[in-house]
C-alpha cells in the first residue's frame, strides 16, 4: 500500500485551513497547516510535502513571495504549488504562473476540482 500523500496549506483564514484540511483528509490526504507564509517556509525546512495549497492574500509575506521562495530553494523547488484565492482574474493567474505556481484555483473550491488538481499535480512530480 501507497503512504498517503502530505500536503501542507498556508492560508490566514482558519476557516479556510479547516475546510481545505477536511476535504483533503476526506480525499485520503494527510495535512499539515500553516497560519502564514513564514510559519509555512519553516515548516517545509522540516517536513517533506508533496503539494503547498497556498493563499495569495495574506499579512506579512503574501502567497507570490512565498511561491517565490519555495521555487527559488534547491531543496524545494520541484514542490508543487497550488495557488488558491479568491482572486479569480486573468493577471492573478498569470502573475502566480509567473511565481512558479504549478496550478492555480480560485475559491470556494469544491471537493472534486481541489482533489482532482492536487491529484494531477502530485502525480506531474513523480513522473518527472
């Protein structure tokens, strides 16, 4: 049997870490959280993910940084990121794409397209 994957959110709404942790924990995830960018950089030095769902809009660092700084680590550069925002706008998409960001969803997410997008970019780092 397969380990589950570990995908790690970064999001400063609460509600959204706790309602993206359950639908992925439901999709037979495991998931780790972080309150803001810094706090999900540590976390990432320390535990090996297979995907960051990341928010854009957040205090002290916002999600474009810290795609930034997780693309520009040799050690977790082949990270998928998987922007998610309530930014919905071409030049949102664009300038995460640009960041490095693997894919991008735009909230409220639904089940089905955040494991389907979570599944699709996890399997894209294996094949590689």
């Amino acid at each position: 049997m397969q380990d589950k994957k570990t995908i790690l959110i970064i999001d400063d709404d609460e509600g959204n870490r706790t309602l993206l942790g359950a639908m992925l924990e439901i999709g037979g995830f495991t998931v780790l959280k972080a309150a803001e960018g810094a706090q999900g950089l540590s976390i990432l030095k320390v535990y090996a993910v297979d995907a960051v769902l990341l928010d854009v809009m957040m205090p002290g660092m916002d999600g474009y940084q810290v795609c930034q700084a997780i693309k520009s680590n040799p050690a977790m550069q082949h990270t998928p990121v998987i922007m998610v925002t309530a930014l919905s706008d071409d030049g949102s998409r664009q300038k995460s794409f640009a960041h490095g960001a693997n894919a991008f969803l735009s909230k409220p997410v639904g089940f089905d397209n955040l494991i389907k997008e979570v599944e699709n970019v996890t399997r894209l780092v294996l094949a590689a």
